[in-house]
C-alpha cells in the first residue's frame, strides 16, 4: 500500500515560507535594536548629567563648609571631570581635553572643549552631539555679575544643556 506524500513542490514552498519569515523577523529585529541602542544612549546622557550634577553639589558642600563659596566662580566654565576624577566617577567615555571637535571623526564619548569652555557629548548618532555648560546659578543681588559669599544667595552648581545655535560650531 502506497502513502499519501506531500504534493510535488511543497518543500520548496515551505523552505521559501520559512526563509520569509526569517527575513521578516530579522528586519522588526534590527528596527527595534536601533530604538533601544538610542534609548540607551539617552539614559546614558541622562546618568552621566545626574553624576556630574550629583558631583557638583559635593563641591559646593565641600568649598560651603570651608568658608569659601567665593572660589564657585572659578567653576563657571570648567571642566567638571577633573571634579570627578577626585571621587574615581569620570565616565569610561569620557575622551578628555580637546581644542576641537571633529563632528565627522569616529570618536565618540564626553569632551570638554578647553577653548570655549564646553562640555561636548559626541553620540553615535549623528543627531545626538550635546553641548553643555558648567553654570553657577545664583541671585546676584548687588547686580555686579559675580557671585560673591555674603551679598548674593547662591542656587547651585549645575551641567546646563545649551542648544546647538549657543555654541561656537
């Protein structure tokens, strides 16, 4: 007795379903790897702030409980990884000290730019190049543009994200 076998072609049709769908799953794969890579990136951006900010307010308890908030101004504009290197929290992406970017380079990572006194994010998304400032904020109450212990009350010490337009590129 004979039995019933598949109908001629049918692997050949299963094999092409099967490579089909592999290719389908393949492509919603790596459409969705892009998404997180960015989201992973982002919230990388957004730990690196929260550590430099977090950083910074130990800096300003350490010069507030010495007496000296005076040297705060000094921090307007510097680089706040050499802060960071005291407490061993300097990101393993963080490049270093740099005249310039080049915003087509294959480096990527965290600068500080020495001559416009900038902290640069270069991501490994073409979109995501970050520009930020070391910025004290404070109530300057004798108007004189600088902060000074006694006169002024001071907010804090902060990473202050600037757009793109702000910086000298």
């Amino acid at each position: 007795m004979k039995s019933i076998g598949f109908p001629p072609g049918s692997n050949n049709f299963r094999l092409a379903v099967m490579v089909i769908l592999i290719a389908l799953l393949m492509v919603v794969f790596f459409y969705y790897l892009e998404g997180a890579e960015r989201e992973l990136e982002r919230r990388s951006i957004q730990q690196t702030n929260r550590i430099i900010n977090s950083s910074m307010m130990v800096v300003f308890s350490e010069l507030a409980v010495r007496g000296e908030l005076n040297l705060l101004n000094e921090y307007i504009g510097a680089n706040p990884f050499e802060s960071m290197r005291e407490f061993n929290l300097v990101p393993p992406t963080y490049q270093g000290v740099v005249q310039s970017i080049s915003l087509t380079g294959d480096r990527v990572g965290w600068f500080y730019l020495e001559a416009e006194r900038l902290v640069v994010y270069k991501g490994i998304f073409e979109e995501s190049v970050l520009y930020y400032s070391l910025t004290l904020s404070f109530d300057d109450l004798d108007g004189n543009e600088k902060f000074e212990q006694g006169k002024d009350v001071v907010r804090r010490l902060f990473l202050k994200p600037l757009p793109q337009s702000k910086a000298n590129y």
